[in-house]
C-alpha cells in the first residue's frame, strides 16, 4: 500500500481569505495524481487530473500544481466562499505492479466561515 | 444524467445477517471499484472490476464478495457482517482502472450499521 500525505488535517479560513493544501507521495514511478472535493452528505467529485511534471490545472478560484520530481502536489484556494468548505482528497498512482490504482489520503477539511 | 447509483443510502443490520448494497452506472464504464471510509482513515478499496467477469482484491477484502455479471451493475456482498464492517461504503467508476480521463465517478454512498 503506497502512502498518501495530506497537510493540514484540517483548516478554518474566514470568507475572503486564500489557503492552500499540500498532498505528499512517493516520488518514484508516478503514474497520476487526483485531487477530488467531498462535501458533507455527498459524494467525491473529481477536480483534477494530473500526468506530467509541472502541470498546473486551474478551474475558477481553485488551481492545482504537481511536482512529481520530489512527490507533491498544492491545491490552491484564491478568495475562499462558504460553498468552498468540503474535504479535498488527493490520490495517488503509480507504474508499479497495481498500475493505475489510485491510493487515497485522509483528506484535508476546510471550513470557510462567512 | 450520468451517475452512479447506489442503494440502499442507509442500512443498519445485525451481526450474521446476509446483505447486498448495489451499485448501478450508466456511463458504459469498464471499471468499478468499492471502498470504505472510516474515521481518520483514507478510502480503502476493497474489490475492484476491470471488466464484466473480472473481479480482483483491493486492500481490504476481507468479509466481503463481489460480483459482475452485466457491465453496469457491481454489487457488494457482505454475507456474514460483523460490527468491523459499520462504515462508509461508496461505489465508483471510470472509464478505466487509472481514471485519468476524467477521475472517478462515485456513488452517493452507503452508511452501513452492523449490531
């Protein structure tokens, strides 16, 4: 089982402010890195999707970057809203025997306060 | 719409009592994939399916069978539960194992109970 890091834990913001994520993994083999966003009483929705080494993927105020080479990943948060609290979870793939298969983190829970 | 459809949504059930939670996509996705979610825990995965007819072992398959027989529908069993199994199971799907197109579709989950 390959290990996937999330820091922080959890994260408290007020309405306005700009936070970011980090998702560690093994630097070896990359394969993918996904980074999906879980509201309470719903279920994970994909974000992004990232292959390649440097990639900056960007979809309204959230905006993901890779860096395969030392194995991390930042979710960046540009002006955070209410509708922004949710867990977002990073998951990992790699070239090894289980190509493909993502391994998830425990997520980090972001609670914007209006 | 496209979607993953799981059911039931909730369930509380006793200990040895033979149960199914289903699991439905109606995207013609090859892969499907369980997991449970538990508290301080990342998704495990527990069963996986390439393909019709084709079914594997995640991290945790223990206490639990799968079974494909149509293309869209990926049913987890769990014939004798027992308390370890109380969590939150959701179904997922993609185009294939590594998701990479378009990341994985997940269902809208199951709480399970197991007294």
């Amino acid at each position: 089982i390959l290990n996937v890091e999330q820091s922080p834990q959890s994260l408290h913001v007020q309405e306005g402010d700009s936070t970011n994520f980090t998702c560690s993994f093994p630097s070896s083999n990359f394969y993918a890195l996904h980074w999906y966003r879980w509201e309470t009483a719903k279920s994970p929705e994909a974000l992004f999707v990232m292959t390649l080494n440097g990639d900056e993927k960007k979809k309204g105020r959230i905006s993901a970057t890779l860096n395969t080479k030392e194995g991390y990943s930042y979710l960046y948060i540009k002006g955070s809203q209410p509708e922004d609290s949710a867990t977002y979870l990073c998951a990992f793939s790699d070239r090894g025997s289980t190509l493909g298969r993502l391994y998830f983190g425990r997520g980090t829970q972001l609670t914007v306060w209006p | 719409e496209a979607q993953v459809t799981q059911n039931p949504r909730y369930l509380i059930t006793v200990t040895g009592k033979k149960l199914t939670v289903t699991c439905s996509q109606n995207m013609n996705h090859e892969y499907m994939s369980w997991y449970r979610q538990d508290p301080g825990l990342g998704l495990r995965q527990i069963y996986y399916s390439m393909n019709v007819e084709v079914t594997d072992k995640g991290d945790v398959p223990e206490g639990y069978k799968v079974s494909r027989k149509e293309k869209r529908n990926f049913p987890l069993i769990l014939e004798s539960p027992s308390p370890n199994q109380t969590s939150l199971y959701f179904c997922a799907s993609s185009w294939d194992r590594t998701g990479n197109t378009y990341g994985y579709t997940f269902g809208s989950g199951t709480r399970l109970t197991v007294v």
